[in-house]
C-alpha cells in the first residue's frame, strides 16, 4: 500500500492541470490523503473520512505558526489596499520615474531583484517587499506581473539559502546538529556555499532576463499579450509617496527589530513567522494613522478599505491554509519518506548526491514545502557522509537545493502562492511561466552535482 501515498499529490497535480481550479485540487488531494490514513487503521473508520478532512483543516488553521501565516496574508491585503487606495503607489511610481534613476525595463527588473536579495532577512518579507514596490512600475513599463512572479520567487529563496543568516540557517543548522559528520555543523552548514548549484544558477538566469531583457515559452507570451492591450498603472490619483514608502520602511526594520527580540538578543535564532507576521501588523497600524493624520480618509473609510483588502486575498489565504494542510496530511501518511526511499535504493556512488538532489525535488513538488523536504530528508542524507564517506557539505547542499527546486515548480506550494499574492498575479500563470526556466536550471544542476560527485569521488 505504500505506493498509494503518492495519489494525494498526483490527484491534486492532475486536478490543477485538468480543471485550473487550485483549492478543489487542494482539498481533493486532503480527502484522498485522509481516506488513505482511515484505511491504515480500520475499514470501518473510512465513513468519517470527510468529518477528518475537515478536522485536518481546522487544526491546521489552529496551530500557531499557520495562524500567524494566514494573519500575516490577510494584513497584507490590508496593507496593498492602503498604500494602493491612498494613491501613494502611482506617487511613489512617478516619483521613481521622474528622478531618472529608473527609466527602463532593467532598471526596473535590476532594483526588484536587488530588494529581493538586500532583505535576506526573511523570505516571505523579502517577496513581500520587492513586489509591493515593483508592481507599479512593471505596469508602468507593460512588463508581466508574471515576470514580477518569477523574479521574486527566484531570487528570495535562492538568497535566504545562500546567505543562512536568517531562519533558514537556524533551522537547517538545528536539523543537522544531531549528526557526527567530522566537522563543526556550522562548518558544514557555510560549506553548502559553493555547492549549491541551484541556487547560485537560478539567480544568474534571473540576472541574464533582466540584463538582456529577454524572456523564453510561456513568460514570452505573457510578456507579448500585455504588450497587445492598454496597461493602466493604478487607478488613484498620484498623492504622496509617503504613503506607500514609510509603511514599507517601518515593515522592513520592524522585521529586523522583532527577529532581535525573538530571538532573545539573536537575530539569527528570531521567529520568522511571528517577526513577519508583526511587522505587517505594525505596517498597517502606521498606514493608517497616515491617512488619518493627512485627512486622506476618514476612520470609516479607512476600515473599509483594509477589509476590502483582505477579501481580494481570501481565496489566495485559502490556498496557503489548504497547501500546508495538505503538507501536514503527507507527512503523516509518509508521502516524503516513500518518494526518498524509492529515489535513493540500489544507486551508483557517484548518482548518491544528484538522486538526493531529485528526491529532494519531488517531495518538495509533491508536499509544497521546502522546509517538510529538508525535515525528511536530512535525516536520510547526513548517514550517508560516514557510510559512504561522502562530503557532508555536498549532500547538505544537494538536499537543500532540491528543495527549492521543487517549491519552484509546485502549484500547492505555500511559497509559491505568497509570490503570486505580492506580485498581483494569478497563480497558476505564475506556476506555468517559472516552471521551465526552474527545469531548465534544475536539468544543468543534476549534470553539475554528478560531474562534482566523479571529481569528489575519484
């Protein structure tokens, strides 16, 4: 019966390619997952699969780190209409134009990628921040919200996992502690460095795009059907930029005050979720008494304006709820354990760390979560650097890379639906458009890591 583990995420696979409807994809891969859990126990237990479905979600609405995202999610609805309906993203925009600094579709490209990788703080905040600010001027340029996508989605990740100081660090740094891999965990944890091939490659395809300023298949025609039709860049008149860039500005150094405080002192040991999720909340807090103080809007209005925000975002909220729902349920049927247990049996030495790399990749697509992968495979991968003597550095940074890869191309990614929510694009356009440049890069990443294993090896 173990195979039968991989139908939650095939159902739900098939479903978004079929139908183009992601939360009934979500919710069908939680019913089957969940039937498939009841037959584990009993014959008779299977009738209250639907009433464990719900449960399932329910409580993972109530656990607090999902409760924190979802808050988080629905303040940034909050916080979009603010700065939007204030007019301080069309002021902040003509602002930016008017000095010169930013008069093309590199420049443009360059400064988002730039936010992107300059707040490797957190990578939810960092894809918050650089779509918020780019979204008005790549309609201003007919660039792609598509492509405003891809290049926050491709460069946050692949940041936070090269630069590690920050929650990513901290959490891989506690998974690999437990294992005696001959050198110090940090050590091994800053040797991932050069190593990881995924990461480093997505970040100069992200960087080719934006300089030559040249897209490839799917982002093409995203780019080519804007360019056919009238893009208007908002539809508020332009007041003072102030309004959009002071909230942005408390956001971001809220970010790194609550990572402090979090973390007791340790900016590195912060709470990511919770850190983001307060500074959202003061960012709104701060929007609002703008408005209020400038007599933009009256308290009245300015309520509304959040909660209309929030409703534009409920069923991108829904999604996140129903993907780590779904991640949950895997993890206890034992989809991530299967997928690397049948990738890894029976290899050549030299295939170890690229089918670890493959591994990691498919429990990332089939689950949605990169930090689910790495909780499962690392226990796997670390004994494989004393029994096959095997650099630590290297497999660490295989499994990682993986990871990331496969949150890339996921439609039930969580990370991938927060891309599509801060850059005001569709998600499953954002799925079909990142998915063969993330291909294309994770093709030449497994030809690198068998030709490094061959180097490493003999």
């Amino acid at each position: 019966m173990e195979w039968l583990t991989i139908l939650p995420p095939v159902i739900a696979i098939t479903v978004v390619v079929w139908k183009k409807e992601v939360i009934l994809a979500l919710f069908l891969a939680i019913l089957s997952s969940e039937l498939l859990l009841a037959m584990k126990l009993s014959a008779n237990s299977v009738i209250s699969t639907p009433i464990n479905t719900i449960d399932r979600i329910v409580n993972t609405a109530a656990s607090a780190g999902t409760t924190s995202i979802l808050i988080f999610s629905l303040l940034v609805g909050a916080l979009l209409a603010f700065i939007r309906d204030s007019g301080g993203v069309s002021a902040t925009v003509n602002r930016v134009i008017g000095s010169g600094l930013i008069n093309s579709k590199k420049r443009v490209g360059g400064v988002t990628m730039f936010t992107g990788m300059a707040i490797f703080i957190e990578s939810n905040l960092s894809v918050l921040t650089a779509g918020i600010f780019a979204r008005g001027l790549f309609d201003k340029y007919k660039m792609s919200r598509a492509r405003l996508a891809y290049i926050i989605d491709s460069t946050c990740a692949p940041i936070c996992i090269l630069i590690l100081l920050n929650g990513w660090g901290a959490y891989i740094l506690a998974l690999i502690s437990t294992y005696d891999l001959g050198l110090d965990p940090l050590a091994v944890l800053w040797g991932t460095l050069p190593f990881n091939v995924y990461a480093w490659l997505t970040l100069v395809v992200v960087g080719y795009t934006i300089f030559f300023d040249k897209v490839h298949g799917p982002m093409k025609e995203a780019e080519d059907a804007l360019e056919s039709v009238e893009t208007s860049l908002d539809a508020t008149p332009a007041t003072k930029s102030r309004f959009m860039l002071v909230p942005l500005l408390v956001m971001i150094i809220g970010m790194f005050g609550f990572m402090f405080i979090t973390g007791d002192g340790d900016i590195t040991k912060g709470s990511g979720s919770k850190s983001v999720l307060y500074a959202t909340f003061l960012a709104c807090v701060v929007a609002y008494i703008l408005l209020l103080w400038h007599k933009r809007f009256t308290h009245q209005q300015s309520i509304k304006i959040g909660f209309n925000g929030m409703g534009e975002l409920l069923p991108l909220v829904t999604i996140v709820l129903l993907s780590i729902a779904l991640g949950s349920s895997l993890r206890e049927l034992g989809t991530g354990i299967f997928v690397s247990g049948l990738v890894g049996e029976n290899l050549p030495l030299i295939l170890v760390v690229p089918m670890l790399f493959i591994a990691g990749a498919i429990m990332s697509f089939t689950t949605g979560t990169s930090w689910g992968t790495f909780a499962i495979l690392i226990p796997i991968g670390m004994p494989l650097v004393a029994t096959l003597g095997l650099p630590p550095s290297l497999v660490l940074a295989a499994i990682l890379g993986g990871g990331i890869f496969g949150d890339h191309c996921s439609p039930i990614s969580d990370t991938t639906a927060i891309s599509s929510l801060a850059a005001g694009c569709d998600l499953l356009t954002h799925v079909k458009t990142q998915m063969p440049y993330a291909l294309s890069v994770g093709g030449a990443t497994i030809i690198a890591y068998i030709l490094l294993s061959l180097q490493i090896l003999f």
